[in-house]
C-alpha cells in the first residue's frame, strides 16, 4: 500500500522521531482542550502521559491517530504529514496500534478473528498466513490457548491482552495506550502491565495515558505533565516523581497518592 | 336445522369444499410467491438503506427519512391502489401482481431500514474506532465489525415486522392478484357460501402459523445469545 509522500519534512534518519507534533490545537465549538501542545516521540522511547482527568491527554492521544480531527497543528508519523489531505489515513492506522479502555473486541469474533480481521481486510495476506501472524501475536501477550475463545469468554485482562495482540499483529511503528488498565482490577492490570513491559524491551515505540504511576516510575523514558490542554513540565520519570518537580506536578501525584 | 348444523352448512360446506379447494391451493401458491419476493427484496432494500444512511450524506439522509416516513405512515392499501390506478395515466402499466410486489417490498424495506438503522446506531462507537484504528476503511468496519452485531440485534424485532407486512398480500385481492383471499371471495361470489371465506382464512393459518412459530423461536435464541 502506498503512502503519499511527505509534504514539508522529508527527514525520516534512523534518529529522526517517529511521532512529531507541533502545535496542537483542539477546539469542541468554542472550548479548546488542547492549547498548542508539542511533542516528541524518538525511536523506542516509552513516553507516558499523566494529568488530572479533563486536561485534554486522552483526546491529545486520539488525536495522533485522527480519532479525533486536530483544529490547528501538525503531526509527522515517520516523517509523514498525518493531517495532509492527501495522506491515506487507512494505511497511517496499520502503523499506529491503538489500545482502548474499553478493550473494544469485536463480540462476534473469537480471539483469533480479532487479531486477523485487518491482517485479511487490509493487508490482504491470506487465511492461513493471517492465522500464523495472529497466533503469533497472541503468543506474544500470552494467549495462544485462547486462539479460539470469544470475548465474553474471557477476562478484562485477557481481553485487554487480545486487544494489544490484534494491534500488534499489523507491526505499527508506534502503539498508543488510552489508559490500558483503567477499567481492569488491580491484578488483571498486572498481566496487561507485564505484556506492555515485554513490548517496551523489544523495543516497541510506545505513548501511554494512564494513571499506573509506579509503572510510569519503572518504564518509562519520560513523563509528559499535562493540565488543562497545555504540557506543564517534561522529562525523566526522576524529575517529575521528584521533590524538584513542578509544584502543580506535584500537588497532582499528591492527589491521587491517597 | 339446528344452530350446529347450520353453522357447519355455512362455513364448512362439503360440496363447496370439495368445489373450490383447486382454486384456494392455488392462491396459496400466488401468496407465497409474493411473500417470498417481498422478503427478498423488502429485506435487501432496507438493509442498502440503512448501509446508505451510515454515510451520512445529508441529501442523501434526508431523501431516505422523507420517503421512509412516507411509506411508513400511509396505510399500504392506499399505496396499491394510488400505483396501480394512478401509473397508467402517465402510461406505465404494471402486472397487478408486480404492483402488488414493489408497493409491499416498498413498504417492508420502510420498516426494515429502521431496525437495521436502530441496530447499526447501536453498536457502541468503540467497535467503530477499533476498526478505524486498524487501518480498516469506514465501509470494511461497516460490513466485518458493525453490520454483524446490529443485524444480530435486528433478527427479532424485523421477523414480526416480516409477518405484519407479508400478511398484507391479502391486499392484492383489491387489484386482481389471484391470491389467496381473492380466490375466496370470487369462490364466495360464485358459490353463494361463506365456505371458501372459512378456507382462505384455514390457508393463511397454514401458511403463517408456522412463520410467526418460527418467528418466536428466532426471537428466544437470539435473545438467549445476547444475555
């Protein structure tokens, strides 16, 4: 599948991030939720995204895949223009997984037709190579056995797990996670954490939204602050879990410390 | 004569039975093919509806909903006799049978656009964003992830609507569809007996019983998948 080229930025060096956004702006109507926010994302970096619930990181999230259409800004994935009118946005998805909350399994469809259905629709590959890279993939998340089980057969943990299967399986560049394991009890939320620190150590490009602070302590490369539609304070998951962090970083993890 | 005997004498007279059986087989048979077409195309068009108004073309929507009202507020012999008494002045003749068909197709594709409509707004918006995000265009997500789990939901709520609207061919009997109750009452005419009357309503029992039995057995499994 062809992907239309590059308008203005041309750079796509082995160093050169993989996600590039510059300036973006979100507006429903005449409330703007996000107030021209920049982002970097290198390589296998883990990035995570915290903020009280309202500052706008979760609709940031979904708009780097253009769930939700940006107002103003751009967005470069691998040196592509994602908000070019030109770029076909169908084959940018297969190169930015994305894992919902709500899990969002197809109920008709057992695990496996979970992970296959793009493999088949979009790649084209055929039944059986699809079967192979699916069972694969749920291999990866620990699943295999439930190649054949329905959603409603399995866990939220599981299922959660499936989900990163089915965007897995189509090798995205970069996977977004919308609070992974926030509809999930505290040990299902330890299978989908464990999945999503192999992915990290293979070297899977990851932004995650969530509220899993000792994860974001031990995994991630940087922590992103935001509050109200701007980034507050950046870097190291040392600087913001630090006592030098900004004081509004700081009332935030005091918060929802208890 | 006893009331007993009389009543038999008038709805179930043998002579007339024996008579006239021929011609009530036969018009089960013109009522079948009638249903039958109706579901096929009645279905199909309501479903291409429902698909066409997910695009969310706003003419296009607003073209459907106008027309949907349309066919379903007006009672369906209304419609029958404005298409078949009306068309041949601007010169289109068409087959009563065929009249009978399209206005009936027209009027089941109404209702079955709603449920499949209803079925498709349904599916939660997640199922739709999970499509999208695997590169999926708005259509394949349509057909493989949305369409599957609204027409699940629609099976039981389209099947009475099925049977309501495929009982309607009795309305054929006002243009000359040689169907069921028009072969009765032309029988009556001949006849003078309210026999072939009781026989056209024992065929529709025939035939429908066993449709809505159906009907309800499709409506327990599918509701027992759900839970």
């Amino acid at each position: 599948m062809s992907l239309s080229p590059s308008s203005s930025d041309p750079d796509r060096s082995a160093d050169a991030p993989i996600l590039d956004i510059r300036a973006l702006r979100k507006s429903y109507g005449t409330v703007e939720v996000l107030k021209g926010i920049d982002l970097k994302v290198a390589r296998q970096e883990l990035v995570f995204i915290i903020g009280p619930s309202g500052s706008g990181k979760s609709t940031f999230l979904r708009c780097m895949n253009r769930l939700e259409e940006p107002s103003d800004g751009s967005i470069f994935v691998d040196g592509i223009d994602l908000l070019h009118p030109k770029t076909d946005i169908n084959a940018m998805r297969q190169r930015i997984g994305m894992v919902f909350q709500s899990f969002n399994l197809y109920p008709h469809m057992t695990a496996l037709g979970n992970v296959t259905l793009a493999l088949r629709k979009v790649l084209g590959k055929s039944a059986s190579e699809a079967d192979a890279i699916g069972l694969a993939a749920l291999e990866r998340v620990g699943l295999a056995e439930k190649a054949r089980a329905y959603p409603g057969q399995l866990s939220g943990g599981q299922q959660q797990r499936v989900a990163i299967a089915r965007a897995i399986a189509l090798e995205p560049k970069v996977m977004l996670f919308d609070e992974p394991t926030s509809a999930l009890d505290p040990e299902l939320a330890g299978s989908v954490l464990a999945v999503m620190r192999d992915l990290a150590r293979d070297g899977m490009t990851m932004v995650v939204v969530s509220h899993e602070m000792r994860f974001a302590r031990d995994a991630a490369h940087r922590v992103v602050f935001m509050e109200a539609g701007v980034v507050v304070e950046q870097g190291p998951p040392e600087q913001l879990f630090g006592p030098d962090a900004h004081p509004r970083v700081r009332a935030f993890l005091a918060e929802i410390a208890h | 004569m006893t009331g007993g005997q009389l009543f038999l004498e008038t709805f179930f007279n043998p002579v007339v039975m024996a008579r006239y059986l021929p011609d009530i087989l036969k018009g089960m048979v013109v009522t079948i093919q009638i249903a039958a077409c109706v579901i096929v195309t009645g279905i199909a068009a309501g479903l291409g509806l429902a698909v066409l108004r997910s695009l969310r073309l706003k003419a296009v929507n607003f073209v459907i909903i106008v027309c949907v009202d349309m066919a379903r507020a007006l009672p369906p012999l209304v419609i029958v006799l404005l298409v078949y008494f009306g068309l041949p002045n601007i010169g289109l003749t068409l087959p009563s049978f065929v009249v009978l068909w399209l206005v009936l197709s027209l009027v089941l594709a109404a209702f079955a656009e709603e449920v499949f409509w209803a079925g498709i707004l349904s599916v939660r918006k997640g199922q739709w964003e999970a499509g999208r995000c695997t590169g999926l265009s708005d259509f394949q997500t349509l057909r493989w992830i949305v369409l599957p789990q609204a027409i699940r939901l629609t099976v039981p709520p389209l099947t009475n609507r099925t049977i309501a609207i495929t009982k309607n061919t009795a309305l054929g009997t006002v243009i000359g569809v040689p169907e069921i109750l028009n072969q009765a009452t032309t029988a009556q005419s001949f006849s003078g007996s309210a026999t072939p009357l009781m026989m056209g309503a024992l065929a529709y029992l025939v035939l429908f019983v066993p449709v809505v039995m159906v009907g309800r057995y499709i409506e327990t499994r599918f509701a027992w998948r759900r839970a």
